[in-house]
C-alpha cells in the first residue's frame, strides 16, 4: 500500500468514525469502491480552476434469456401519425391501448413495469374516442400510449422510486410533466421499473426484478431508466419517459438499440419528480425514432407543435471530440466511429476535431457532484433504513458521505471550466460527437470490462461519455448507429449548445435519415 493509499484508507476509517459506523465490512466496501476513482478524485483536488463555482448550469433560451416477440406495426408509423389518425377517427384510441396491453402482457417476465392499470389505460382510451366522436382534438398526442419512469407522480399509481426503503404514496395528481402528455391527448401507459432511486446503470432492482432486455438478451438493459428503455424497445410503447443524472436516457437507448433524447438542463419541468441530484437531473423521452423524441419533448417543454423543425437546410457541420472520449473504447465502437466520419463527409458534412484537456476532469466532477447531491437527497434513507436498499446503491450513499465540502466546491468549479472548453471546442459548428458509450452493452452480472487490456467498473465505463453532459447542461442525443462484429449495439452522441435543442434534433434527423438510407442500400447489395 502505498502512502497516499494509506492516508486515503485512514481518512475513509476517520469519516466511518464520524458517521458512527462499526461494521468492518462496510468500512473495508467504502474503502474498495472509493478506491475506483481515487485517481479521479486526486486529480480533482490538485486542479486549479479560475473559474467561479457552478453549481446548476443555466437554464435554456427556449439476466435471464427473453422471449423475443413480434414488435406490433403501429409503433413503427410515428407517433404523429399514430396520433392523427386516432384524431380523424381512422384508428381508435381503445384499439390501440388493446394491443399494447396484449404486448405488455407477453413481456411480463422482462420486469419492464412496477404497476399498470390496464383498466386505467382502457378509460383514458375510451375518453379520448369520445373526445374524438364529439368532433374534439384531443391534442398533438392523441391515443399514443405513453410509460412514465417510477419516480414521477402518476395520478392513481403508487410512486416508488424503485425502493422499498420509502413507503409507498397513492399520487392523487400528476406531475406537472406528465399532466402536460395528459393534456395533449397522450394515454398514460402505467410506471416502469428502473435501478433504485434511479442511481445505477444496470436496472437491477433487488425488489422489483431485473430488467430484461427485449432485443438483446442476456445484456443489461441500461439504467437507471431501464425499464422505460425495453418498453419502448419491446413494442409495448412507441415513448416512454425517463430521467438522465449521469446518463440513464442515453444509456438504456443505446443498450437496447432505440433514440434517447436527454434536453438542456431545466428544458422540461422536474417538479415533484424525485430527485436524485438536483443540479444534474434532467426528464426526456426515450422513442423509436428521432421525429418522436421531437414530438415529446415538445410537449414536455411546453413548446408550440413543430418548433423543433426537420431537417437542417444544408449538411450539418460535426466536430469530433477525441482526448478521453477517443480512450479506452473497443475496437467495433472506434471502428464504427470512423465509418460515420467518413460516411458524413461524404455526404457533404464539415467534419472538424477538437481534444479539450479540461474534459478529463469531468470525471472526477461529476463523481462528487453525483454522490454529494444523491446524499443530501436521500439522507433520511441512509440514516433511517439503510439495510432496506440494495447493495450497490447503499454503498454509493454511503460512500458518498465522505467527500468534502471543499471537494464539492472544487467541483463546482470544474463544472464551470469544462462548460466553457466544451462550448470553445463546438466553435461555429453545429454539434459535437461523440460515442454514447465506450462498449456495447455489457453481459448482466458483468461488473468489471477489460478494454485494451485494463479492467474497469462497468458503471465507470457506461457513464464516461455521458456524464459531462449532465454537469454542463447540454442537449444529447443518442442514436443507434451499428453493430459490432458480434451483432451487439452502437450508438451515436449529438451534443450541442445549452438551449439549442432544436439544432440537435434536426440534425440528430439527418443523422438518422442517412444511417437508414446506408442500411437500406446494403440491404439491396445483400439481396441484389
């Protein structure tokens, strides 16, 4: 052991001390996990930022193998579509609902849900097709059945947050978000499971089941919003709802192979929604597509119908973050990474590369941001009923309580000073990108990956490239791209400007139009 590693040990022993823990066990799990990051940390501590502290970015201008089953054909037309057609009475709302539940039946065992009322969802149906033959508009969202992360008030559902160390509360009303989808004609699809108290990547719930993923079994589904990932992913849903602290949109999208859309922080309304951390915590849509991740979020940020436009009037302009986003990546996502920029250049994009040195600080940032705040959030937790969480998430509170003020505030500052070398790196273009992960999903169970021959926390490697948009703010866009040689999913993150949504959705747009136009032309080389 070596000196600093000693003192690191000395002072997790002196903080147990403090917080009046006696368990050598727990002392010796701290001491391990913290371990993890300890270089992160150190980093964080001997930087020297010049920036003031930041501590909420600013607001924005405007398991088991599964069951495969057949996706049902109307979650593939779009939700406009969908929604259209139930206005002008070509399809019925009830119809729709029917075949979802059928759908969410056959997925029962994949733990997507922790409660759906199908009796719930049939009566907002049956409302909506007599809004319909009343010659009403029930609005841009009609009949399109929409699941809600459990950790937002769902009027009659019980909100949970994934655990069982908080009692239950029957929501007599919705969340301000979720009255918004109500309100545009959206039916509210039941409550999906997620990692507890949404801190984790996995979905590995100790009380509800482990959430499997539909497309590709035996790997994680991601997290924390798993559960709204595979239900978009099975066909049960064309949208779900999920919340992103460090990462759990993008990260469930890309490990079951959908759109997850995570906006510029404060873009959509968190109100009553529990929090994790609140200067992080961010609420979007996870979709089969780019056009319905638009279509939602326009509804959840209250924007006018059609404000986030299509597709940009000319070839997008990219600049391609490397430094640590181009680090300790696996060789099929670096491979595919380059396929994009070449194929993007071809089609008439400016393709520029930027390697912002602040960007390794990052890390170590939101690691302390993330674990100060989830304490703070879910101090009477820790202190009342810690044995009633499971392992991973117990552990992460607990260890967070060894940070310190100063570090907090170092953090802070760190923030501030990455913000600024990410919006200099992005320069006149139009967005950055990155991969959204530095893998593909990993196996379930899996805790340790080895990437070019050194062994690292799954839960480490899924958030890199994540997280640092979470501590600035900034609009991400996550969009599946490929495969690996072994089939498995890649994605693509659209990063852009605090604020300019829009800007990242229509070229996530163009993105997405010319991926389908590549997979469609080697579709015909293959038959051909």
């Amino acid at each position: 052991m070596t000196l600093e590693s000693s003192r690191f040990a000395a002072f997790v022993e002196s903080v147990a001390a403090l917080r009046g823990e006696t368990d050598p066990g727990r002392i010796e799990a701290w001491q391990e996990r913290l371990a993890w990051s300890f270089d992160d940390i150190a980093a964080l501590e001997a930087a020297l930022p010049s920036a003031a502290p930041l501590v909420a970015p600013p607001g924005p201008r405007v398991g088991e193998p599964l069951l495969r089953l057949p996706v049902p054909s109307w979650t593939r037309d779009g939700i406009t579509t969908v929604a259209g057609d139930v206005r002008s009475g070509a399809s019925r709302a009830t119809t729709i609902a029917e075949s979802a539940l059928e759908t969410a039946r056959g997925w029962r065992h994949a733990n997507i849900f922790t409660a759906l009322d199908a009796d719930d969802v049939m009566a907002q149906a049956e409302a909506i097709d007599a809004q319909v033959a009343r010659r009403g508009n029930p609005g841009p969202l009609a009949g399109v059945p929409i699941a809600i992360k459990d950790l937002m008030p769902v009027r009659g559902y019980h909100m949970t947050g994934g655990t069982l160390a908080r009692e239950p509360k029957l929501q007599d009303r919705d969340a301000p978000l979720v009255a918004r989808l109500r309100d545009a004609g959206a039916v509210i699809f039941g409550v999906t499971n997620l990692h507890e108290i949404a801190y984790g990547v996995t979905s590995a719930n100790p009380h509800f089941g482990t959430v499997g993923n539909p497309v590709y079994p035996g790997r994680v589904p991601g997290g924390s919003s798993g559960g709204s990932g595979a239900a978009v992913a099975a066909g049960i849903v064309p949208v779900a709802i999920g919340s992103d602290t460090g990462g759990s949109i993008r990260i469930p999208a890309a490990c079951c192979g959908i759109v997850g859309f995570k906006p510029s922080y404060g873009a959509v309304d968190t109100t009553d929604v529990l929090p994790l951390a609140w200067s992080l915590d961010h609420i979007g849509p996870l979709s089969r597509t780019v056009d319905d991740a638009a279509a939602t979020f326009e509804v959840l940020a209250n924007l006018p119908e059609g404000s986030t436009g299509g597709l940009p009037a000319r070839p997008p302009s990219f600049v391609f973050l490397r430094g640590m986003f181009s680090e300790h990546i696996e060789a099929g996502v670096a491979r595919r990474m380059g396929e994009l920029e070449s194929g993007w250049h071809a089609a008439g994009a400016h393709i520029t590369a930027a390697a912002p040195e602040a960007m390794r600080l990052a890390l170590g940032a939101q690691f302390v941001t993330i674990g100060a705040e989830a304490a703070a959030a879910n101090a009477d937790i820790i202190h009342a009923l810690p044995g009633k969480l499971g392992d991973d998430v117990r552990l992460r509170l607990e260890i967070a309580r060894c940070y310190l003020a100063s570090s907090y505030v170092q953090a802070q500052r760190i923030r501030r000073e990455v913000r600024t070398a990410l919006i200099e790196a992005l320069g006149d273009a139009d967005v950055l990108v990155t991969p959204t992960l530095p893998c593909v999903p990993p196996p379930v169970g899996q805790a340790i990956l080895s990437v070019d021959g050194r062994a690292l926390p799954a839960a480490a490697m899924l958030t890199r490239f994540t997280g640092p948009f979470n501590m600035t703010g900034l609009p991400a866009l996550s969009i599946p791209c490929g495969f690996d040689m072994d089939g498995l999913p890649i994605s693509v993150q659209i990063v852009g400007r605090p604020g300019e949504d829009a800007r990242v959705l229509s070229v996530g747009r163009w993105v997405e139009r010319l991926l389908m136009a590549s997979n469609a032309s080697s579709a015909n080389d293959e038959f051909a």
